[in-house]
C-alpha cells in the first residue's frame, strides 16, 4: 500500500525579473492575488491535498516569506481588541501546519533547487509545487496528482494541453499510453520547435516526486546551459526502464509568473470575493 504524501516542497526563488522593480525587494511569490499573495494560494492547495509540513525553497533576501506565514500574535491581539476577530483569523491561520526554510544562494536550475531539501524530505515521496502555477478548481490540482499516485506508486507529473503556438515555451510529454486523463510516459522533451512536440500535453509546476527521482538528481547531470534540471531525472528513469506517470489535471490556470497571468488571477479569484463582489457571499 502506497504510504500518504505529508510534506510539499514549495520552489519559490525565482528572481523575479519580469516584474522589476516591484521585486527588488518584494519576493515573487509575495505579488498579490487580490488580498492574499501568490504563494499562499499554494499553500492552501496543499493544505486542501492532506499536507502537513512544507518546505519552502527561497533566495536570498526572501525573509518577506517567512513572515509571512510566522505567527503575528501582536497583531491578533490588536484585531480582537477591536472587535475583528474575522480579521485576526486570517493573519496566522496555518496554525496546524509545520513551516521549513532552505535557502537556494547559487540558483543552478530546479533540480539544485529541489535537492536544497532533499535532508528535510528524508527519503520520502513528497509532493513539488513551483512557485508560479495557481489552478483554480473545486478539487485541488495537487489533489488529483496524489489521487493518481495512490494507484501507481510511481512519480506524477501535472500536465495541461496546450495551443501550438505556445508549445516551445514547455517541457512536453511524449505519450505512451493514454487513459481518460492519465498519461504513461515514453518520453519528454524540453521546449521544442513546434513541428517536433510530440504531443500537445505541455508539463507545469506540479508533482509527486518519490526517492528515486532524488537518487537521479544525485546524478548531478547537467543540461547544455549547466544547470541542473528535473526534466533530465525523468528522463534517466525513463532510460532504466522506471515508470513515470502524467496527469492532465483539471481546472483552469493562471501563470502568476507572467504579467497577463497575474492579471488573469486577480481577475478571476475577484469574481467569487466577497468584499469586491458582494452577490457572491
């Protein structure tokens, strides 16, 4: 029986360079989706999913994330006093969850990103969450994925289809088997020419990551630019013959990582708040 996944790795040290100079010195994943900055959106995925403890991945000069999700007992006290105990809920309510930093200093690719938790992980499956992805559906996105992982008990890796047009900008799945929406993998390919994707099933910043994709990061192989990279773990699993699986998860996304993309968020999480529209409480 596959054990339960307990413990999210939160990758959240990009620069930020597509939205200087806000994130000079606001951290990327502290841009705001309405009231709430991106990465708490993450985080209440996870927690909706069955997490207990996450692993926040940070860059220097990040602390902003930290206190973020710290205990504000001052401020508590200040609301209450003043009658606004809604309030004081919302500044420190991840009260059950177990919070870990690491700090990424030299960023040399996702894969050296994920290995900076890889003592905190402890050899165990654990679930991966990149900084930019927020899908909104009534089901967690990370939900599904360890729905699918319960039954496989190998890796899973969120996918969505994407247009033609836009395919160069993905990591995308060759397909070996397709059922409903889950994918068995023959292979992947990192951001090709549109005429050689093989698949319109583009990869996104959500997994299940088990022992043996950090025994292949290990590896300490490196793409062309010198970077370490996930996508090149999978792919030497995929070489000995290990099964990876892919799910075409359901909802709608918004990439928080891009201008239009945060727009779009803020655009569509505005439509179902309270404070911005009233008829829907």
């Amino acid at each position: 029986m596959t054990p339960p996944i307990r413990t999210a790795v939160i990758l959240t040290g990009g620069l930020g360079s597509r939205f200087l100079p806000m994130t000079k010195a606001i951290p990327k994943a502290m841009l705001p989706i309405i009231d709430k900055p991106v990465v708490q959106y993450l985080v209440e995925e996870a927690i909706a999913s069955g997490i207990e403890r996450i692993i926040f991945v940070v860059g220097p000069g990040m602390e902003a994330i930290q206190k973020h999700f710290d205990p504000h007992p001052e401020l508590e006290d200040q609301l209450r006093s003043r009658g606004k105990h809604d309030l004081a809920e919302q500044v420190s309510p991840f009260k059950d969850v177990e919070f870990h930093y690491v700090t990424q200093h030299d960023p040399q690719g996702d894969g050296h990103a994920i290995l900076k938790a890889k003592d905190l992980v402890n050899n165990e499956a654990f679930a991966l969450l990149y900084g930019d992805d927020i899908i909104a559906h009534e089901t967690p996105a990370l939900q599904q994925l360890l729905s699918l992982y319960k039954k496989t008990g190998h890796p899973v890796i969120a996918s969505e289809r994407v247009a033609q047009d836009r395919i160069h900008h993905y990591g995308v799945i060759e397909p070996k088997e397709i059922n409903d929406r889950h994918i068995q993998i023959r292979g992947l390919i990192e951001k090709p020419h549109r005429d050689d994707a093989p698949s319109d099933f583009g990869v996104i910043g959500k997994y299940v990551v088990t022992p043996e994709v950090m025994e292949h990061l290990l590896k300490k192989e490196t793409s062309n630019d010198g970077e370490q990279r996930l996508i090149d773990a999978f792919r030497s699993m995929l070489d000995q013959g290990l099964e990876l699986s892919a799910l075409e998860v359901e909802g709608k996304r918004f990439d928080t990582g891009s201008k239009s993309g945060l727009l779009d968020a803020n655009i569509h999480f505005a439509q179902n708040h309270p404070d911005i529209n009233p008829s829907e409480e």
